[in-house]
C-alpha cells in the first residue's frame, strides 16, 4: 500500500511540475539544462507527436528527427554558438558538437517517454569514444598520407617536366580551374593536366604546407590563364607557383 501511495503522488508531483513549467516556455526559450530541455519538449509537443514518437525504436526515431526537430534546436537554441547555458551544461560535461547534444536530447526524451533510464553518463561515453577514435584515425590517415607524398616528394628533380589533374570550365572568356582532389580520393576524373617545369623542391612551407614542388607553368590546356581559387590571382603560364604533394595529383611527363 505504501508503494502504491507514492507512486501517485509522483504522478500527481510530475503533472503539477509539467503544466508549471509549461507557462514559462516562451517562443524564444532556451532550455538550460537536459531535464529542462526534456521538460520543453513535455509542453511543447502534442500528445499525439509525444506518442508517435515513444513507440518508435529508439535509433530509428533519434535518427529520423535529426535534420528536422534536431536541426531546429540546433539553431533555435543556439547550439552552434555555444554560449548560453544548455550548450555550457554540456560542454562541462565534455560534450561539443551540437549534432551530439540534440541527439542526446532526443534520446533522453525518448526514454524519459517511455519511462527508462536516461543513463546519460553512457551516452556521454558514447560520444567521447566516437571523437576519440575519430582523431586517431585522421591522425593515422595524415600520417600514411604524409609518408606517401614524401616518397613522391623525393622522386621528383629540379628541371622534370610535370602535369597536374584539373578540370577546366569555361564560361564565356573565363577559364575556371578546379583541382582533382588528391586525399581522399573521389576517382574524379580530370579533363586538363596542366603542364609545368619543377624549378624548386621544399620540404614545408608555412602557407602551402608539406611536400612542395614549385612549378613554373607552361601551359593550361591552350589557355594562357585560369581562375583559380587557390591562388589570389589565378594561374597563368610563365609564372610559378607552389603546389603540395598532399593536395594535388602531380605527375611526371
């Protein structure tokens, strides 16, 4: 009997608290913590979205509301500038992007709906582990990537005739140059190599990076000049310019 007696009174509590809490959720509310986001949502949503969203599974419906309901908190709530209080409530708990912090968001409504455990330390986990092991594998891909363009690096000599992969595309008198994409590789296709003479060779340089190959341009594809936004000015043949290693396809003539 005494269980039954408080369980009711914790229904009766939670409804007084909801419809309290309701009044002060105003058009430009910004929620300050995660019970006071799940508390906005409780006031905001109709009972018929709150059920159709319960009784979905919980990966399913998180994901399906991400660039919907999850985008408008992203941007209504101002997760993306990261200075008010919700984002600082998550920050110190170690928690940055704003993508994750609406997704643990709508999960933890989600299981608030259907009365489980928010266990929000887990999720918290969750996305520290992702981001950790996200940056050891940029780290080891950087690292294979730079150990490849310093064998190519070294493989290169002062006067060899080289290409570059480009695309070109011309638009009345302007001629536009987009690089193919070394790292990763998107197997673009190059319908231009841009032709040029290696006059220097550079190990690093602070505006261009690792693996520098200065190249004096010969020839653009029959064009004398491209646009380029690489480059302040274009390129132009006769001129010289520095191209990494780790960003441009180069090769030998």
């Amino acid at each position: 009997m005494k269980k039954t007696i408080t369980f009711i009174l914790f229904l009766t509590f939670g409804v007084a608290f909801s419809q309290a809490e309701c009044d002060q959720f105003g058009k430009n509310y910004t929620p300050k913590d995660l019970n006071d986001a799940i508390s906005f949502l409780e006031c905001k949503w109709s009972d018929k979205d709150k059920t159709e969203f319960k009784n979905k599974s919980e990966n399913d419906t998180v994901s399906e509301l991400h660039f919907g309901t999850g985008m408008s908190m992203r941007n209504n709530w101002g997760l993306w500038k990261g200075k008010n209080k919700l984002s600082k409530f998550f920050k110190s708990r170690g928690i940055f992007h704003p993508d994750d912090i609406s997704s643990i968001i709508l999960t933890s409504f989600h299981r608030h709906l259907n009365n489980k455990s928010i266990d929000l330390n887990s999720q918290i986990e969750y996305y520290k582990s992702y981001w950790e092991n996200a940056r050891k594998e940029s780290e080891q891909t950087e690292q294979n990537q730079a150990e490849l363009s310093e064998k190519e690096f070294d493989n290169f000599e002062i006067s060899d005739s080289v290409k570059i992969a480009f695309k070109i595309n011309k638009q009345g008198k302007n001629v536009w140059a987009y690089r193919i994409q070394k790292y990763p590789d998107l197997d673009d296709e190059p319908n231009c190599y841009i032709n040029g003479t290696v006059i220097k060779k550079k190990n690093k340089t602070r505006k261009r990076g690792k693996y520098i190959l200065t190249i004096l341009l010969t020839d653009i594809c029959g064009n004398e000049k491209a646009i380029f936004s690489g480059e302040e000015n274009g390129l132009k043949i006769n001129q010289e310019y520095d191209f990494s290693l780790m960003n441009f396809k180069i090769s030998k003539n």
